[in-house]
C-alpha cells in the first residue's frame, strides 16, 4: 500500500485502470441454460454454477477480506449476475478496487459501481 501513496494520482487511476480492463476482457458467461429432467425443468443459473444470492455473498466475502474496505458499509445487491455496489468509500482507489473485486468473482456478467466518494 505504501507504494500507492508515493506514487502520483495518474499513476495510480493509470493502474486502476489496467486492473478494469484486464477483468473486462474475460470470457463472457453464457446465459441461462435450461434442461429437463423427470421431475421438471432444471434451471442452471450460470456457466459457474453460482446463484445471484452465492454471487452476492461472494462478492461480500472478497470485499470485506480486503482491509481497507471492511470498514464501508459497501451494500451489494445482484440481479441476474449484474453486481450492484452501492455505499461511500473514501477514495478512488477504494471505489475502484471494490469494482475490480466483484468482477473478478465468477459469475458475475457486470458490475453497476455506484459507490460515493465521502465529502465529494
């Protein structure tokens, strides 16, 4: 971390930036699959196999094992693997981060960051 804070702003939005389009370059999850079986169809929610409800809590989960955003009150909502993140962080390089965690979670087709700078 401390070498983020020597570094200059562009620097750092330059590698922010490189970090966003390294994940958006990932294959994209098919969409939902259907299949049948003797009891009825069987809806399998993604290529991952992970609900909205487990994409949600796993995107919880990496945020909130990263330091310095345990402390936001970072609410994070998905519907039909589209991530929202909404809340108040304290700088760029948090709302960012936030954003490159959730799209990094498998299963995730696109993250709405939402999230407010605090004072601004």
């Amino acid at each position: 971390m401390k070498m983020f804070l020597s570094m200059g702003s562009n620097m750092l939005i330059g590698l922010t930036l490189l970090a966003l389009s390294a994940t958006s370059t990932a294959a994209p999850v098919n969409e939902d699959e259907e299949t049948t079986n003797s009891v009825g169809p069987v809806i399998i929610t993604s290529k991952s196999g992970l609900s909205d409800r487990q994409v949600s809590a796993e995107v919880r989960s990496q945020i909130n094992e990263r330091q310095s955003l345990r402390f936001f009150n970072i609410v994070v909502y998905v519907v039909d693997r589209d991530v929202y993140l909404k809340g108040i962080v304290d700088t760029t390089v948090d709302r960012c981060m936030a954003g490159v965690i959730a799209g990094a979670v498998p299963g995730v087709k696109v993250v709405h960051n939402e999230l407010a700078l605090y004072g601004g």
